[in-house]
C-alpha cells in the first residue's frame, strides 16, 4: 500500500512536471505574441529609432529565454554511465553499503541502493526521475526535469534571461500599469488597456523570480549545490566543513560557464555549449577540508 502511494505520487509529480512544461512554453508563446505584435507596432508609430534599439534587445532577450528554457527542459541533467566500475568493486560497495544500515558509526558509502550502481562525488539519487543525477541541484516541475550537473548552467542562464525579460517589458508598460492602479493621472496613449495584464505578469514573475535567481547565483559563486549547502549546514558551525570546491568566486564563476581565462565574464550569457566535464570529476581546493559526504 505503501508502495503503491509512493509510486502514485511519483506519477502524480511526473504529469504534473508536463502540465507546468506545457504552461510554461504556452505563457512563453503568449507573453511573445504580446509584446512583438501588440507593444512593438505601437512603439514604432511614434519614435522609430527607440522602437528599433527595443526590437533589437528584446529579440536577444527572448532568444535567451527560450533557447534556454528548451535546454534545460531536453538536456539530460546526467547520468551514472553504468560499468564504471567492476562488478567485483559494485558488490563490495553493496556489502559495504548494508553493513552500514546496522552499524552504530555509519560511513559514508558511494552508493546507490536504488539504482544498484557506483554513485560518484556530488551525486543524489532522485526519486522523481527514478535516476542518480550527477551534480543534482535540485527537481524543477517547471521544466519536468532535474536540474544537475549538464543542464544546471541552461537554468540559471533561462532564469536569468526571464528576470531581465520581465523587468525590461514591465519598464516599457510600466506608465499603462501605474495609470491603472491610480499612481499617475495621464494614460499611455500608445498602450490599449489590456497591456496592463502583461504587465501584472511580468511583476508576477520578476518578484517570484527574483529569490530564486539571487539563490542560484551564490550557489554558482560558491561552487555548490542546495544539497550541499543544507548538507554542511547540518553540522554544528564548530565542526562544518569547508566545502572542497570553492576555488573564489571568479574562478567559480568561469568553471560553471566554461569561460576560459582570457575571455570576458560577460561572454557566460551566451555560455550555449554543454559543460566540459563528465560530471564525476572534480577539482578540490586543497586549502579546504574534504567534504565526507
Ligand atoms: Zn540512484
């Protein structure tokens, strides 16, 4: 019965993860009809030099947003590649593993009971996808999909995108917006009143946006993931351990957009390429203590 609740839950995310990936593209196409055929034409009746500057940055902006909101949504976050290790060193890992359950002191044991295989540095078993995820961030329903190690740079670069998309339409609508919730007198003449529910979602979005994006950035300047950071949280200050992959923060800001070190950090917002990297491998900061986890 239990399983059974378990399994359906599990489905019950899996379809709702469709739902929200079917609503998200749907709003996308939407919000890009909106702006390209009802705002635009009427910024070009009056100043056509602005009006073109704002097609120009905002087909780069909607570029960005849906380019990588599909990325994220089709990349395979990552998975254990199987017979990375022998069958002898696997069912080592398994006794190892069950020894541990009983044991009064457990270890850490690279290993993954549901999946039955190896399970390397940084990697969490999730339940969702019913797969180890190398690098796991965390499951987003908004793009039915783990974010981990290859598709974690698609996300934030989407969510991103999305964030400077909202506050640079809601910029434009903003004199129909402030009219209509009575903070100025005149109204936009350019803008038919509908503009206003655009409008309400682009500040809808932008607020809810705007935790997850700050969140996702300090991860990306630390180096680590949620779970690790809830991981060294866990333990007593006293005792936390420092996390391993913290090279500084531009340095940790080049690795995750693959940036090399001549080339401008601005180039991380057309970071398209997947990471290098197999996602099981990774550099330690030998000044850190080693994160046992
Ligand atoms: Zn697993």
């Amino acid at each position: 019965m239990i399983f059974l609740s378990f399994t359906n839950s599990k489905s019950a995310t899996k379809i709702l993860g469709l739902v929200f990936v079917t609503l998200g593209f749907g709003v996308l196409g939407i919000s890009y009809y909106f702006f390209f055929f009802r705002i635009l034409p009427d910024l070009f009746s009056t100043n056509k030099v602005f009006a073109l500057t704002q097609l120009v940055i905002s087909i780069w902006d909607a570029w960005g947003i849906g380019y990588f909101y599909y990325k994220a949504v089709v990349t395979n976050p990552g998975k254990v590649p199987k017979n990375i290790i022998s069958e002898e060193e696997l069912s080592q890992l398994k006794k190892q593993y069950k020894e541990n359950l009983d044991s009064e002191f457990p270890v850490y044991v690279p290993y993954c009971p549901y999946c039955s295989s190896f399970k390397p540095p940084r990697t969490h078993h999730d339940s969702v996808m019913n797969q180890c995820v190398l690098k796991m961030e965390h499951y987003c329903p908004w793009i039915n999909n783990s974010v981990g190690f290859f598709n974690h740079k698609y996300f934030v670069l989407f969510t991103l995108y999305l964030w400077i998309g909202c506050i640079y339409a809601f910029l434009l609508t903003a004199k129909a917006f402030l009219f209509q919730f009575g903070f100025i007198d005149t109204p936009d003449e350019n803008f038919s009143e509908n503009v206003i529910l655009f409008s309400i979602l682009c500040v809808t979005i932008f607020l809810s946006l705007s935790f997850i994006l700050f969140w996702q950035f300090f991860l990306v300047f630390t180096n680590q993931t949620t779970i690790e950071f809830y991981q060294r949280m866990s333990f007593p200050k006293a005792q936390r351990p420092l996390n391993p992959y913290d090279f500084g923060f531009k340095n940790n800001f080049r690795d995750f957009f693959d940036l090399t070190r001549n080339q401008s950090l601005i180039y991380f917002l057309f970071s398209t390429k997947l990471p290098k990297g197999d996602g099981m491998h990774f550099h330690e900061n030998h000044h850190n203590i080693k994160l046992d986890v």
